[in-house]
C-alpha cells in the first residue's frame, strides 16, 4: 500500500479475534484497505459480518489482535489507552444512532464538550461551536435541550458535536437508523454537503439506500472483506 500524504486511513491485514472461554472467535481477519481525504466510504455487511468490530477498531473504540491501523499518519493499533483516548477525542467525530446527547445540557453545551476536554479557551470555543452548528441550521435552537428536539434535530447537533473538533475522520454508525425515511433523507444531504467541503466520511450502515450514498461500498461477510465497489461520481 502506498504511503500517500492523501491516505487518512491505512488498515492492513487487520485482525480482531475474541476468546470466549476456550474458544477463539475470529470477529474480523485479513481486512486491508486505504480511505484517502476526503472520500466518503460506506462499510456494509450482514449482522455477525465483522461490520461492529471492524467500527470499533477504526474509531479506536478497540484494538487489534494483529495487523496495522494508520489513521492520519499515527499507528492507532500500537497505541497505549490514554494515546487512544487522545485519539478519539482530537482526530475522530462520532456521530451515532442513537444520538449520544445529555438531555440535562443545552445543543449548544453538548457540542461544547469536546472541546472542554481539549482545554481550549472559552472565546475560541464559542465561536467554534456557533461555526459548527450553523453547518448543520441549528443555530436557532441551541438553547434547547435534546428532549425538546425532533429526532433529526438531535441527529445535527450530534453532527455539530462531531464537527467541532475539525476531526480528520467523522465516523457515522447507522446514523438514520432511528429517523423516518424523510428526516433520514435530510441527514444523508448534510453528510453530502460535508463530504463536498473536503470532509472524510466513513458510513457504517446494513442499509444499502444509505451505503449508495458514498463513492466507494466495503461489503464485510464472515469477519473478511468479501468485495470493494465503486459507485458513480
């Protein structure tokens, strides 16, 4: 595989097997490929295909029992907890199904958040999340909480958090699984709309809808990547 400036994620030969017990589950084996930036990628695969664990390794939620994981120029698979950790929280933007959100804290403290974590000052955060926020039209409903908030509104202040930190990577897991067909139709032109600023994109998704949204589809069957394919510009 090339070493590309262009390349933000190198997987080579990635494995990840579980003992349960005296049995060796092999969840994910032999996976390798490269995202370049900004691409938006799609991973595919029926449940127990290895799609779970192999988000889990990408987003540094987990490490490999053997091969390598490069992510923007740094080895995450031979990286300690607190390194990954540091990871997750500068390079990565999370957005989920579920949304992750504190009900308690406004859309406007919960894309703060990261950047508290970082330590940045308090008038640079501010303008950051205003910037974020108004990238996804939620500038108008900071000040609200998540359970004041529809479904796709939750789903752009999460989009907003993921954002904030201006990641090299935003991973998205199911990210309209739990939104009607419409709004989901919404949060799939938002990830467009990112993906033609210069933003990478990986979705990981059992939707084929959603997963022909991105220029390249990973199909994952039995814990191997069974085939790679190219969709239209």
């Amino acid at each position: 595989m090339s070493g590309s400036p262009d390349v933000v994620i190198k997987i080579e030969d990635l494995c990840k097997i579980y003992e349960l017990g005296k049995t060796q589950v092999k969840a994910l084996c032999g996976v390798s490929f490269e995202v370049r930036k900004g691409e938006m990628i799609a991973i595919m695969g029926p449940s127990g295909s290895g799609k779970s664990t192999l988000m889990n390794l990408i987003g540094c939620l987990d490490t490999p029992t053997s091969g390598s994981y490069t992510l923007n120029g740094h080895l995450a698979s031979a990286m300690t907890e607190n390194d990954l950790a540091h990871v997750r929280n500068r390079e990565i933007g999370f957005v989920f199904q579920v949304f992750n959100l504190l009900p308690r804290a406004t859309a406007f403290r919960n894309v703060e958040l990261p950047l508290i974590y970082k330590g940045m000052k308090k008038k640079d955060r501010e303008e950051k999340v205003r910037a974020a926020l108004a990238e996804v039209d939620m500038l108008d409903r900071m000040d609200h909480h998540p359970p004041e908030l529809s479904g796709g509104e939750r789903q752009r202040v999460a989009i907003a958090r993921a954002l904030v930190n201006e990641p090299a990577l935003i991973l998205a897991d199911e990210p309209t699984g739990n939104l009607d067909s419409k709004t989901g139709g919404e949060i799939l032109r938002i990830f467009h709309k990112l993906h033609g600023e210069g933003h990478t994109i990986i979705l990981v998704t059992h939707d084929r809808s959603v997963a022909e949204q991105a220029g390249r589809i990973l199909h994952l069957r039995d814990g191997g990547l069974e085939r790679e394919e190219r969709r239209g510009a």
